[in-house]
C-alpha cells in the first residue's frame, strides 16, 4: 500500500465517522424535539413511539430541518 492510498483510506475513514456522528447527534435530536411535540399533543400514550418513529422516518427520507419543524408544527395544530 503506498502512502497516498493509506492517506486517501484514512481519510475516508474519518470522514465516515464523521458523517455517522452527525447523524446520531441529529437523530437524538429529532427523537428528543417528537418526544417534546408528543407531550404536547392528545395522542394516546401507548402511540408515542410510533409518533417518533415516524418524525425521525420523515427526516431521514426529506432531510431538512424546516420540512420536520413543518410537520411537527402541522401536527401540533391538528391534535392540540
């Protein structure tokens, strides 16, 4: 293995770690900011996790951050 192809591989590696740490520290937010809006609806409690669930799916599938606040806004006007 020459030096670039170690120094391209290490690269990518913390770039991967990277990119996971974003998205776990984004996930927990989502997860905390659906718990939140949860608390905050009439929903029963026994659908809490699938509310979250389906917060966190909604963002994984159309990342940005003012489509959730949208979604948790709709949902709050909607079951509040």
């Amino acid at each position: 293995m020459s030096l670039f192809s170690f120094s391209k591989s290490s690269f990518e590696l913390k770039l991967a770690q990277k990119l996971q740490e974003r998205f776990d520290k984004v996930s927990k937010r989502n997860q905390l900011l659906a718990r939140w809006a949860f608390k905050k609806t009439s929903l029963p409690k026994n659908q809490r996790e699938d509310y979250v669930y389906d917060i966190v799916k909604s963002y994984v599938f159309v990342p940005s951050d003012t489509r959730l606040i949208f979604n948790i806004v709709e949902d709050l006007r909607s079951r509040g």
